[in-house]
C-alpha cells in the first residue's frame, strides 16, 4: 500500500490538487482542478471536492497520510486564514481545523507564495541544486517567498516576502495599502493594468506587450518601466538574503521569453556597471520556473511533512 500527501493550490478562480508520493515529493501521481467557489464555506467545500476526487484517482488502498494548503492571504502559524479578499473571506476561517476535521488526517495551511516557494525549492534539488531560493511571484500582485538552507522562512509577524509594498518612488500613485509609489504599482499585472488600461479580449499583460511590439510608444514605456522595477526586485531580494538562486513566476511570467529575455538582458548591462553589481551575479542566479511546474500544491503537500531537524546547537536554522 502507497502512502500520498495531498496538496492544494487555492485561488481565486480554480483549486488545483496534487497527490504526492510521500517518498517522492515532486512527483504528482494524480491532479485535479476545478473552479473555486468563493466565501468560506465554498472554499471548505470546493477544497473538500478536490481531496475526494483525488482519492477516487488513486489505487485502492493508498493511504492519504496528510493535507496541506497553499492560499492567498494571511495566515497565521495555527493555519487560521485572514484577510483574502479575492476568496469574499473578511473573517478569519480556521482552515486547517475544517480540514482536519473533515479529513481525519493532519492538515497544514500556508500563504500561497510561501508554498510555491517550497515546491520550487523542491524542483531545484530534482536539478541537483541547493535548496536556497527566493521565490518572486509576479503575478496580479508581486511578492516572495523564501527558502532559505532548505528552511521555509515565514517571518515573526506575517510580513515575509511582501516586497510588493516597498515604497520605490515617493510622489508615485496610491496603492491599495494605503502607501505610495509601491513597486507592485509598476512590476506587476496590476501595474500593467494601471499604466494601460485595456478591456479588450484576451490577458492584458500579453496585449501590452504586443502593443509594444506594434511601437505603440506608451506600450513601450510602459514594458521598460515593468521591466525596470522587476529587474529591481531582484536586486533588493539578492541584497536582502542572497539566495543561490531567484525563481521567477506567477501569471505575467506566462509572457515566457517576452519577459524572460529582455529581463535577462538588463541584468546582464546592470552586471556592467561596477565591480559591485558584477559581483551580485544577477543574471546567473536568476531564472523562470516552467510554467506548467505546479510550485504551489507540490509545496503545499511537501510542507505537511514534519520540520527538519535542529542544528547541532539545538535550533532551528530558520524560524518556521
């Protein structure tokens, strides 16, 4: 009999569900999607369906050992979510508790980035390499994860990685945080969204970029202001924690080498400017996650597993 790990990836549109093979946690052996209903009793119940439909995908007998969670949203070290405006949750929802119940197995739950950081740790160790990584997740928001020393890093008060809400530019727009100037304004889908406004079909990101690519010279300022701040972001993440490597996703990332080559470019010239940008090795660290690599639910599944060891000095390398 098999054992599995069951991990979620809860979003706004869609949940995606992975059973994982507790021996090999980057390996889904089954997956299934289907739209998310919003509020909390939706969220319980459409996560609930996943779980189901993923057992009746397994073979008879396989053993489910644990859920976990990946959301967006704050959630607290007891697995209580709060503040996920995108799922109609204003209230705080012990997830994790209406998990366990339901399921009779442990349950884990965790910000959303936080568990795609910890599958992309996971697929960077299938490559044979460190798991030490920042996860920069561009999406409709832009914000981190970390792995850091193969420790998931989740900070002393739920802050951790919101690298959307540096304020960059001091006479910029107000942000919805109550800031101004945040570099999720110009690095993000949202930022997108702002400099050029678009109803059209079809995502906005890729219509921006096709506009630029038509010589629309607003289009262009507008990718080049995106691309700038991006390349920032990654600066100030190699600043900060100087991981071994930055791992780009999220739905802008979609763009593939539309992004991905004339971001590559720029911190190739940044490398030229000094000795000292040279030596942060942008370029070299930095690089985009396949998209169709399910980080979140992987990481959510791995995540149920019990914490790594102590060091030697009898304390955990990271806070988690």
């Amino acid at each position: 009999m098999s054992a599995v790990r069951i991990g979620l990836d809860i979003g706004g549109t869609k949940v995606h569900g992975i059973a994982a093979d507790v021996d090999r946690p980057d390996e889904a052996l089954a997956q299934v999607r289907t739209p998310t209903v919003v509020g909390p009793a939706g969220v319980v119940a459409t996560a609930l369906e996943v779980v189901e439909r993923l057992i009746d995908a397994l073979p008879r007998g396989t053993e489910l050992v644990a859920v976990g969670a990946g959301i967006p949203g704050a959630v607290d070290d007891d697995g209580v979510l709060s503040n996920a405006v995108n799922l109609a949750i204003t209230e705080p929802l012990d997830l994790r508790g209406a998990l366990a119940r339901a399921l009779a197995v442990p349950a884990t739950v965790n910000n959303d980035v936080n568990a795609a950081a910890r599958g992309a740790a996971t697929w960077l160790r299938s490559r044979g390499e460190a798991e030490d990584v920042a996860l920069l997740s561009v999406g409709t928001g832009l914000a981190a994860g970390f792995v850091l020393d193969g420790r998931m890093r989740r900070g002393a008060y739920g802050l951790v990685g919101e690298i959307g809400h540096l304020a960059v530019v001091a006479d910029g727009p107000r942000c919805s945080c109550g800031q101004h100037g945040c570099l999720e304004l110009y690095a993000s889908g949202r930022g997108l969204a702002r400099q050029w406004p678009y109803d059209g079909p079809g995502p906005q990101p890729v219509a921006v970029f096709d506009a630029a690519d038509a010589g629309d010279q607003q289009a262009v300022a507008v990718r080049d202001t995106f691309l700038h701040w991006l390349a920032e972001a990654i600066r100030i993440l190699t600043l900060s924690v100087d991981p071994a490597r930055i791992v780009l996703t999220g739905g802008v990332m979609r763009l593939g080498s539309r992004v991905v080559d004339p971001l590559f470019a720029q911190l190739g010239c940044d490398a030229s400017a000094s000795a000292f940008a040279a030596s942060m090795r942008l370029r070299e660290r930095t690089l985009a996650l396949p998209t169709d690599y399910p980080a979140a639910a992987l990481g959510a599944a791995e995540l149920t597993a019990p914490p790594a060891p102590r060091t030697p000095e009898g304390d955990p390398a990271w806070r988690s």
